[in-house]
C-alpha cells in the first residue's frame, strides 16, 4: 500500500462577514473509506503534555445542568485519558475541572463508545484540552463530543465538536484519510460537526490547505446543499495535485466562484486508491462582503404559509385572539395585515408571534427586528426572538418598546448578545413601561401588524416530501400473544384508537410504498386515546418505527409515552422514554428504535410523543409491544444468497443470483434487530459489522420473491 503523509484535522470556515470560524470533522466515513486519528504520549514528552482544542467555536463551554463527553477509540494497548476544562488557556487556567480517568481495554472491540460525566457547575471554560495518561500508545480516537445536558439533567440540550490537534510539550498526533480498493467509487468522508453550517459563497472564495506526501496523490472538496438524497444544488472543487517532490508542509489552495447557493453538507474525497492521506490547517474563506447587510421586508402577511408552510402569525396564551386571517389594513384597504385583540383577564404571559416568508431573519451583524404596529391606543410591547436556526437560546429583552397610540407605527427591537439565523419573533402584549407582566392581566387593546423587517438569511427550506417506501418488514411472532400491535400492517390490532382533545397534533392514516403508514402534523406532543385497555404486564420492549420530514436541529427529540390507567379511571403512572435525535443522519429516513419497558403496565390506555417545538411533520409505523426473544424468521429455500465474508470483523456482502434484494435485517439470537440496510434496485447488499459484538446473528435478506435467512458470524 502507498504511504502517504498528509493531516487532516482541522478545517476552518473563515468568513469576512462577521467573522465567523468553524471547524468541520471529517470522521464520517462512508461506502468503504477508511479513516484513524491516533495521539501519542511519547516517553521524553513533558509530563503535562496533551493535545488542545483548536476550534474555538465551541467556547464558552459551560455545564449549569452537568454534562458527558462521549467518544469511540481503538486501543492495541491498555491506556488511561482523561479530559481537562479551564478558564482560560496558560496561565490563566483556573478556575479548572478534570474529569475522571476512562481506561481504554485492548480487549474491547474496534471503535468501542466511552462516556465520562461532567458534574453540574457554574464555572465557564475557554480552553479544553485531552490528555493520554500512558505513555508511548497509540490512542484511535474519533467522533468526540462534548454534549450539555437541559434542566432536568438528562435531555442532551447542545452539542460541541472540539478538535484536539494541538500538540504541546511532546506530544505526537497524526490523522488518515483512506480510499482502498474495494470501496464504492462514491466513498469519502463527510463532516459530522453541523455546527456549521450553512455556508455560502455570495463573492466566491477558496480552500487552503498544508500538505506532505510521500507519492503523488490527488483530492477534492465537495458541498452539498442537504446529506443525500437531497444534495442538488451542489459543487465539487477541482483536484488538487499534491506531489511528492514538494517540500514538507507545501501549501495548496483552490477556488471556489461565486454563487448564490448555501450547503449544508461538506464531504472531502482522496482520487487516489490505496493511499493513506494527511492534512492539515486546511482552512475554506468565504469573501464575503463586510457590510452590514440591508434591511428587509421579511414578511409583507399577504401569505398565510411560508416556503416551510408554517403558519405566517398567530397568538399565544388565554385572553388574547390572533387568528392567522388575511385582514384589510385599517388606512389603506388594499393593503394586508394581521390583528390581535385583548382581552381583561387570561394569562399575564400572552402574546403573539411572527414567522419570516421565504428567508430567516439574520441577526449576526445586524442586531435590530423592526415591525409596524397600528394602534389606536398606548400601549407597550415586549420582544423575544426565538426558533435559532443553529440551537441558539431564545432571548426575550429586558424592557418594552412604546406604542404612541398615534396610528401607524415602526417599532423596533435590538438583540445585542444575538448572532445567527432565527425564525421567529414574538411580542408579548401584557406589559408596562418596564416590560414587567402586568398581573392581573387588565391591558384590553386592537392592533394590526405589518412589514416584518431584519437583516436577509438563507433561505427557508421547502419542507422534505416524506418517505417513498415503506420500513422494513417487522419479525414474526409465531405466539401471538408475545406481541401486542397498536399500530402495524405486520399484526392484527390489539385496539382501535383516536386523536385526544388536548394535544396540539393531528394524525391521518396514508399509503406508502403498498404499507398503511401515519402521518402527524403538529407542534409539540401527540395523543392517541386507545379503544381499549391493554394489559403489557409481560410485555418487555415497545418498538417503533419513524421518518422525521423537518431537517435536524439541536434539542430534537421524539420520546413515547405509555400512559397506564390502572383503576381505569384517568392517568396512575407512566412510561415515559427519552429519544433524542441526534444528528441529520438521523431524520429524513426511516430509523427504527426499540425500548425497554420499565414500570407498571397492566392497563395501557394511552399512547403519546413528545417532539417539544422541533418537529413539524413526521411518519409513524409499527408501534407495537412485544416480549424480547420470542420473535422468529420466517425463510424461502428457493431464494439463493451468498454471504462473504463470513466470518468477518468489517462488513458482510450480501448477493442473490438473480432476484432484487429490497431489504437486509440482522437479528441478534434474542431476535432483536441490530442493524439493517435497504437496497436500491440491486442484487447486492452490504452492512456494516460495526458496534456489534463478536458472536451469531441471524440475517434476513427480504427479495422480490421471499425471504432467506442465513446466520452470520462476527469476528
């Protein structure tokens, strides 16, 4: 195999425009590349050598509720890591925290997931850095995060990417990228760091980058407008030819034109088979124009649904109507607006809210939202920005702005600590001079509201159109009373059930891919009223099957509910599940999750999600509880399928003669599925053997004329 020396680690977007810096991960290996990062704490490095984080986009880092770092490593040797938060890089470190030491076994299998906790705290970290403790080791370490958790000290509420390629004191690091023979001719490495995006080229720019090779190799960059499928509009850079005969650390730079397209995918190619590639400081600058951008009208409310077909307006709290109605502007008739009115009395907290039409309001320059208000009488309103594009926090401001009562209006709200792209503002409607709740609610007002008006984001996306083809198959139960269906063409309902009076989501019955699949649209939680009670009692997992439409954002979740009503008299206990969603990888496909049930179960009558505000649009199927172990395969022996290799510790092949595979699932002996694949078309499928443990699987290869079942060995 060719040697090639050529690091990767850090990628930075260096844009004018605000300046903004991002680091991309490109850990995400797909279709056969292979990818390692290895640190090193040689025997004559400094004792308080280690490896600092070089993207400072993640600071400051903070932990008010606790956290964890996670990560996957490979070891040949036993080694101890620890990480390390301080105030401040050298000298100003303190105040510091040290996490526990997580020991590393050689025993454990490839790319194995540790997890350290971070206590609660109310110290502040500009500076993290990782430390080996045992010296001359090789440590494979990737796709590290740094996750904080929300109030209640679980719910993951915002993730960090931090890239530890800063060596000091000794310490040694080194990254490769390979393309090897065999791996699809698409195969490359995709960022895992969402964190930045989107990004944009409105006045062209370039990526630069330092390399070393040992024989000529060559590579590209791509940007992609969404994760396939939907990647058009999309651009490659040319290639870039690193030669061997250039000095070490050579810098290369290619272009990239100007366009009005914004990416929100970034994948980095090697053209060149067999060869282990190393990179670093490669860095993509944008030449963006750094003035501040001019005002728009963002939403005009001739429109009731914007590009994302969300409701352009609407109110919030008791005391208060906001009907999403097009009304004449009381002035001008031909001119059209939206109206509130209040009343005295219902809850301090009301107000109403305003969405852009086919842009987000961007604030990372210009701080300021301005909207007109018609009012006849003085009054005062409240802003809040919220929906952060990029997991931001909402910020509601400290004081109000006034209404003169003078007719038409421009008021104006500035967000100084505000950066980013938002999708919402909100005005509270029950405060005085101060921006302090009136309490009780007495303020009785009619205003009309026009021209929404802020700095131009990117463009709002066009909602995703769903899933074309139906989730695998479920098992089959040869005892039927192992398994309890709620919702799944594989099984005979256990009950009926109907949509409850008090969520805020509606469900329909469609048809996809020849299979009865429901679709939900709503806001925060569903409620399904099941027709009759069911006893679960012996019941041991739920399963469910999803296609989340809306694009990933942080602080998504869908977690089931199972509301047990034992004296069949309204709520007694619940189970309630924790589901966080937590990448793009994870929505606009079908995922497929099983749950341990823990907690009484014996009279299940209701079943509910939660998506908590993230989700607009999603696919349910296959809602049914069961009892682990008992679920069988069923097989066709006409159908020939060849598996290799088998035993294998990567990946297994899967080839039929001549019938289309449309689907691969692997069950472990407990009859849990463990992995599955679909296939486009195609007499061949491969999976993955990675996270599962060495030992017996069983496959199930679903074709056009039947299934087959092969047992399979991981190594």
């Amino acid at each position: 195999m060719k040697k090639i020396t050529l690091l990767i680690a850090l990628i930075t977007f260096a844009f004018t425009k605000g300046q903004t810096t991002s680091s991309p991960v490109y850990d995400g290996t797909f279709n056969g590349t292979v990818y390692s990062q290895t640190f090193n704490f040689p025997t004559g490095a400094e004792s308080y050598a280690g490896f600092a984080n070089n993207n400072s986009e993640i600071y400051p880092l903070a932990f008010p509720n606790g956290g964890k770092i996670k990560f996957k490593a490979t070891v040949a040797t036993d080694a101890e890591v620890y990480f390390r938060f301080e105030a401040n890089p050298y000298p100003n470190v303190d105040p510091a925290y040290n996490t526990a030491n997580i020991s590393l076994l050689a025993s454990n299998s490839a790319n194995t997931e540790y997890v350290v906790d971070i206590p609660a705290g109310s110290d502040s970290y500009n500076s993290a850095i990782f430390y080996v403790v045992t010296r001359d080791v090789d440590v494979s370490i990737t796709e590290t995060k740094i996750e904080t958790y929300d109030t209640d000290g679980t719910t993951t509420l915002s993730t960090d990417f931090p890239v530890y390629e800063g060596t000091f004191n000794g310490t040694v690091y080194s990254q490769t990228f390979n393309f090897p023979t065999g791996a699809e001719s698409y195969a490359g490495f995709a960022n895992n760091n969402t964190d930045v995006y989107p990004i944009s080229f409105s006045d062209g720019g370039k990526v630069k980058f330092k390399a070393t090779v040992a024989t000529d190799v060559e590579v590209y960059f791509r940007f992609e407008a969404n994760p396939y499928p939907n990647v058009e509009p999309a651009y490659n850079t040319a290639n870039v030819a690193i030669l061997a005969s250039n000095s070490a650390n050579t810098e290369y730079e290619v272009d990239i034109p100007s366009t009005t397209d914004t990416y929100n995918s970034t994948i980095f190619y090697v053209v060149t088979r067999d060869v282990d590639v190393n990179m670093s400081e490669i860095k993509i600058i944008g030449n963006e124009n750094s003035v501040d951008p001019t005002p728009t009208v963002l939403q005009d409310f001739t429109n009731l649904t914007n590009t994302a077909t969300a409701d352009v307006y609407g109110g919030f709290g008791g005391g208060l109507t906001a009907t999403n109605a097009i009304v004449d502007d009381p002035v001008d008739a031909s001119n059209k607006v939206r109206t509130v009115t209040t009343t005295a009395g219902g809850d301090t907290w009301k107000g109403v809210f305003f969405r852009p039409q086919t842009h987000y309001i961007d604030l990372t320059s210009t701080k300021t939202v301005s909207l007109k208000v018609y009012s006849t009488t003085a009054t005062y309103f409240k802003g809040i920005i919220q929906a952060g594009q990029s997991g931001q926090a909402t910020i509601e401001l400290e004081t109000s702005e006034a209404h003169t009562g003078d007719g038409w209006e421009t008021l104006t709200f500035t967000f100084p600590t505000a950066t980013g792209e938002w999708g919402e503002l909100a005005l509270r409607t029950n405060v005085d001079a101060n921006g302090t709740l009136i309490n009780p609610a007495v303020e009785v007002l009619e205003a009309h509201f026009d021209d929404l008006t802020a700095a131009q984001g990117s463009e709002i996306p066009a909602p995703a159109s769903g899933p074309t083809d139906a989730p695998a198959t479920p098992p089959n139960f040869s005892d039927a009373s192992n398994v309890i269906s709620i919702f799944s063409d594989a099984y005979t309902a256990a009950t009926t059930f109907s949509n409850v009076s008090w969520d805020d989501s509606a469900f329909e019955e469609v048809v996809i891919g020849g299979n009865n699949v429901l679709k939900i649209t709503g806001v925060n939680f569903l409620g399904m009223d099941l027709g009759a009670y069911l006893d679960a009692t012996n019941m041991t997992h739920l399963h469910m099957d999803y296609w989340i439409v809306d694009d990933w954002q942080a602080g998504q979740v869908l977690n089931p509910k199972l509301s047990n009503h034992a004296a069949e008299a309204g709520e007694t206990s619940a189970i309630d599940i924790t589901n966080t969603i937590g990448s793009q990888a994870e929505v606009q496909n079908w995922q497929s999750k099983d749950f341990v049930l823990n907690g009484d179960r014996e009279s299940i009558k209701q079943f509910l999600i939660t998506v908590a505000g993230k989700t607009g649009v999603y696919y349910l199927d296959n809602v049914y509880l069961y009892v682990e172990g008992t679920a069988g395969l069923e097989d066709n022996n006409i159908i020939d399928v060849s598996v290799y290799p088998n035993p294998s510790n990567s990946i297994w092949n899967f080839r039929t003669g001549n019938t289309v595979i449309t689907s691969v699932e692997v069950f472990n002996l407990l009859g849990k599925r463990v992995a599955s694949q679909r296939s486009n078309n195609s007499t061949e499928a491969s999976i993955s053997t990675q996270g599962l443990t060495s030992g017996i699987y069983i496959a199930r290869i679903t074709t056009e004329q039947g299934t087959k079942s092969v047992k399979l060995i991981k190594n």
